[in-house]
C-alpha cells in the first residue's frame, strides 16, 4: 500500500492501543495523547504511529491539524484521521476539499501520522500542531520519530533542545548513517534500544544531564549486550558533585559501575586534550575542545579519573584530570566523554574520535585488558580550588572499598574539623569541606592541613583559604 500521490489512502488496520503508558500535551480544552511518539520498524516497512485527539470540552469541537517535517530522501509522511491517511503533500487540515476534523463532546478521535521509508536509512520527523478552532489561542505541539533499524549508530539526543546531534551526525565516518532519537518525547524503550548494536547519548548542556529513566534504560540496553558512547559536560557533575542538586550517593555509583569514571572536578580547567599512546582511542590524539568549528558550548567540561573497569584514554593538558574513560576487562562496551565532541573544535578531529570509539564499542567485551589501579602522589588527590573562597574539595583516591578518614588542622596543629569519616568506594571519590570548623563558623583566612587516614596510609596535604 503507498501513501504516496495525490489520491487519499484508506489504512485497514484496526487501532490496538500498545501495553506501554501514554504521555499527552494539553491544551485547556483538548489533549493529544500518544501511545508512542518514537517507533523503531525495519527499513521498506510502514512506521505509523497512534495518537488520540480527547475533547475535554462539553461541546463538540472541529479542530486544525497541520505538520512539518523532517525527512531523509525518500520518506513520506501522512496525515491521518480514523482509519484514513491523506496524500503526504496535504500538510494542513482543513484545507482544499477536506473539512476539519470534529470532536463531540467528551469523545476522542484517531489522529495518527504514518512514514513510508522507501529505501533510505535514517530518521524522520514529523511535528504536529492541533488547535481548537472554536478557541484558536488553545493549541499543542507535538514531535513524532520514525526509526529505521538498520542504521549505524542510534543517537540519543538529550541536549535539551539544542542541535548538537547534528555533530555527532557529521562526524560518522563517509557513508555512515545515524538515526536521531529526540529524548524531549519519550525516554528511550530498552526493547527498542535492542535493536541497535550502538548508542550514541549526547546531553549538550541539558541539566541534569541523565534522569532516573535515563540511567535506567542505559543499565538495561547494556545488560542486553548494547555498547554506549556517553558525552556531555557536567554529566559527572549532575551525578556527583556535592553542589548538585541532582547528585546521590546511588547516581554516582551508577557512573562508576556503569562508565568506569569517578568524578573530580565541576571544571577541568583546559581545553587541549591529548590521548594516551598506547590506546587504540587515543593514540595520536590531540585537539581543543575550543574555538575553530566546534559548537563553542564548553564551558565547565568534567574532569574525571577511572575507577575500577575503566581506562582513562583522553587526559586535559597540564591538569591531574582524565577527560575520556573506557570500559576494560569483562565489563559491558562504554566509552565516556567528560566533554561534548561538539565542542572538538576541529571537524577531522571530531570525526576521528567518533570513529575510533565506535572501534572500541564495536570490540569484543575483554579484548581490553584493565591497568592495575595506582594513583600517583598517593590516595589524597590535589585539592580544587587551591587557595579557595568559601571551601575547596578533595579526591579521596582508593584501589579498594574501605574506610577513610579527613579532618582539617591549623598550624598550630589544632583539629579544626572533621570532614569525612566513613567507607568509600574503590576509585576517585569527591569530599568537600566547606571552610568552617566543627562549631559551623566560618574560619579565617590563612594555611591549614588536611589529614588523611586510608588505604593503610597517612598523608597530609596544605591547604590555603583566601576570604
């Protein structure tokens, strides 16, 4: 059955509404309500996807339904209404002979949108607008995905709004495709996940970065065997930072366990990335994250260091903090990028970097052996910032789970506060202290020392504070 030309399509297939939960927009009259606004179905194949228009209203309503599209060549996508789909070029209703839609009161009515893919790999797009014409300041908006499962890599576009994918997009290697999965629609299905080898998930500058479903539908997909490349600034800062309102003891262990990263600070402070010689990822890598044609957006790019399963691939120049983590050993194929590649501010280098990590993810889980876990200059990492304002923090380094603890000392050797005292995980962990005494007063400014009791070791480092 085409739903190409000029000529109306009868659709026969009866409405089953799926077994998942609908989402709706609103208006104060009306609701459009959609079973699914992204489906996954093969290339060729007929990707229709349910709505229901429900009138609120104690009258019945006639209402305009219009879209825009975004398709690859090829594609076609139609308006439907019950069980018939209008030519793809009507994109506007009512218009020509075709009287508007009406709903009685309290009633609901089929709205749907079908894409022919034809033989083009991709994503399309198509964005509903119905409005009331009984009360025309009374309307919705609505974006629905059709994806191809053939594709090469499934983006997640989590950005907020933003057009970042579009780097992500461009820097797939010649003859690449990437299908676009907008997340603002509907959080990602695992099942639908599945059907890709891939996952690209990039949060631009979206805070927080990754939600309870989010991390959830990762967890999922790599437990089926997926392989996820995760990039974005401040996604370890959301999950980790004590100055997160977003940030949880279970979030940060979910980074650490899941992509093999510890957190270590809010901003990196550099911009030039190198890559480590002897990884496959990194191995002759060297850029900024600045400038040139990138996107310009990094601003606060994470620095991390690897925990355990994890490999720190990509390091920021002149600082203690790794900027790309990757999985090793048995552990699920995951690449971590404390940046967002669109900030590569070299278009070779983005897609250089985007090539060796879909490598990586394409490797066999193992073929990556794990480093043993040393930290240099022992498990109490430098302190940011140093001198601070108003506190600094600390990165407690461990090689294995076990209890630590962290009190601050005058010159004079006078305890002045106890930070921390409790059991840490294995790798690199945050602990903040907030420039006051035991008392909860603000000390004043000058030197003091932090002492540190962990991994069988004592070690004391001099911290200044400036007020």
């Amino acid at each position: 059955m085409s739903i190409a030309g000029a000529t109306l399509v009868l659709a026969a297939a009866a409405f089953v509404a799926p077994a998942f939960a609908p989402s709706s927009a609103s208006a104060a009259g009306f609701e459009l309500v959609s079973y699914n606004p992204v489906v996954v179905d093969t290339l060729g194949g007929l990707i229709k996807i349910v709505n229901v228009l429900k009138n609120n209203e104690d009258a019945a309503v006639e209402f305009r339904i219009s879209k825009v599209e975004e398709l690859p060549d090829g594609w076609a996508a139609s308006i439907c209404i019950k069980t018939l789909c209008y030519a793809p070029f009507v994109n506007s209703i009512p218009s020509l002979n075709i009287r508007a839609p009406s709903v009685a009161a309290h009633d609901t009515l089929k709205v749907s949108t079908w894409f022919q893919t034809g033989q083009t790999a991709g994503s399309g797009h198509v964005a509903f607008t119905v409005t009331s014409l009984s009360d025309t300041t009374q309307s919705v908006t609505r974006t629905f995905t059709g994806i191809t499962d053939d594709i090469d890599a499934l983006v997640i576009d989590d950005d907020g709004g933003a057009d970042y994918e579009t780097y992500y997009a461009g820097a797939l290697a010649e003859g690449k495709v990437a299908g676009r999965w907008p997340r603002e629609g509907a959080a990602p299905d695992p099942a639908a996940l599945a059907r890709f080898p891939r996952v690209i998930w990039e949060t631009g500058e979206a805070a927080p970065a990754l939600d309870d479903a989010d991390r959830a539908a990762i967890s999922a997909y790599l437990a089926g065997g997926g392989a996820v490349l995760l990039s974005g600034q401040n996604v370890a800062r959301d999950l980790c930072d004590p100055a997160s309102a977003t940030r949880s003891d279970a979030a940060c262990a979910w980074l650490a366990s899941t992509f093999h990263a510890s957190y270590g600070a809010d901003a990196a402070g550099a911009t030039r990335v190198t890559g480590s010689a002897d990884d496959s990822i990194g191995a002759g890598l060297a850029f900024e994250i600045a400038g040139g044609d990138g996107a310009g957006n990094q601003s606060s790019p994470d620095g991390v260091a690897a925990a355990p399963g994890g490999i720190a691939f990509l390091e920021y120049d002149a600082t203690a903090h790794a900027a790309g983590v990757r999985s090793c050993g048995t552990q699920p194929n995951t690449v971590f990028l404390a940046f967002g590649l669109e900030g590569v501010a070299d278009a070779a280098d983005r897609t250089a970097l985007l090539a060796r990590a879909l490598d990586a993810l394409d490797a066999a889980p193992g073929a990556t052996t794990c480093p043993p876990l040393v930290f240099a200059g022992g498990p109490l990492g430098p302190n940011e910032p140093n001198p601070g304002r108003s506190g600094t923090r600390f990165a407690i380094r461990l090689t294995s789970p076990g209890r630590a603890t962290l009190a601050i000392f005058d010159v004079s050797g006078r305890r002045v506060r106890g930070v921390f005292d409790g059991t840490l995980l294995t790798g690199e962990n945050p602990v903040e202290w907030d420039g006051r005494n035991d008392d909860g007063d603000n000390v004043p400014s000058g030197v003091y020392f932090a002492q540190l009791i962990a991994d069988g070791r004592e070690q004391t480092r001099k911290v200044s504070l400036v007020r």
